[in-house]
C-alpha cells in the first residue's frame, strides 16, 4: 500500500486543524508519545523562529541607528 502522504491543498484545512489539535495540546489525554515528539518539535521551531525575528529585528535596529 506504500506510505501514507500528506496531502496539502489551498482550502483543505486538515493540515491545518492537525497544526491547531497538536500545538494545543489536544491529545495529552491520548498518552501518544509520537504526538508528543511532534508537540515538542513544534515548540523547538516555533520557539526558534521567534528567536530568529528578534535577532533580525534587533540587528536591523542597530543598524539603523549607527547608520
């Protein structure tokens, strides 16, 4: 049968709704360790992605400002 895949479409809201469900920690009552994984690998980009802006933004400021 092969591997499932994902199958994202503009419109088609269950990557999305799958997103939401795990990022709020929906199942924590399921006692999944896979969505576990997933819920922490979520946060450790998230968590990096805001880092990241900061950096930018803060870097950008300097820059302006001794420019």
């Amino acid at each position: 049968m092969g591997e499932p895949r994902w199958k994202i479409h503009f419109g088609d809201d269950s990557f999305k709704n799958a997103m939401k469900y795990i990022r709020e920690k929906k199942f924590a009552d399921l006692q999944d360790s896979l969505l576990d994984e997933y819920y922490e690998k979520i946060k450790r980009v998230e968590y990096s992605a805001v880092a990241l802006a900061l950096i930018i933004v803060s870097a950008t400021i300097v820059d302006v400002i001794q420019g």
